[in-house]
C-alpha cells in the first residue's frame, strides 16, 4: 500500500499555488478523499481567495477527480473575487476538461506563470 504525500502548497503574488507532485501523477482512487479533504480546505482558507492547480506532473485522473475540481471550484467562486484555474495539464488530462466542456468554466493556462497572471487580474 502506498503512503499519502500530501499536496504542495506555496503563496506566489497572492495566489495559492497546489502543486501536484510525481507522487499525483496517477489520481486514482486511493488517495482521493485526502487530496478532496486539502483543496476543499484550501479553497475555502485561501487569503485571497485565488487558487491555482499545477498540474503539470499529472498524467491521468477520472471522474471522482473531476467532481473534487467543481467542489473546489465552487468553494473558490461562492467567496467575494474568489478566482481559479488550472495549469501544465497534459494532453490526455487537457482533453478530459475539453470533452467534458469545463475548458469553458475554468482557465486552463499551459503555465503557472500563465494562471498566476490569469487569476490576478
């Protein structure tokens, strides 16, 4: 059995950065309830409320990760300027959110300096 890594988090010119790591390439079901419980809890501590996912390093995840991304997203929007998105995805996780039309709800910068720019402004 795997051990959970939890989530890498920074503040970069007022935006709450999550970096998922190596450890979150493959967002399978076994950690998905932690990784939900520490966006959730981001999302709704974050001063300001901006928040970007690096998810460069990430090369797969399934529905269970999609619906932890519209909690977290409405957590952030709920909140005065409440801002996020999404950033490096990879392809097949890029074509995920296109398929299913979120492309449209969230931003999906190819880098962090892009989101950062994105949500600050």
């Amino acid at each position: 059995m795997s051990t959970f890594v939890p989530l890498k988090v920074q503040i970069q010119t007022g935006v709450t950065i999550v970096e998922f790591g190596q450890e979150q390439r493959q967002l399978d079901e076994l950690h998905l309830e932690k990784i939900g419980r520490q966006l959730i809890t981001l999302a709704q501590s974050a001063s300001p409320p901006r928040l970007v996912l690096d998810m460069a390093l990430t090369e797969f995840f399934g529905s269970s990760f999609i619906e932890i991304l519209l909690l977290v997203w409405k957590a952030i929007e709920s909140r005065p300027d409440g801002k996020f998105a999404i950033s490096g995805l990879q392809p097949y996780c890029r074509e995920v959110l296109e398929v299913t039309h979120l492309d449209r709800l969230w931003p999906l910068p190819n880098t962090r300096a892009e989101a950062i720019t994105t949500v600050n402004a």
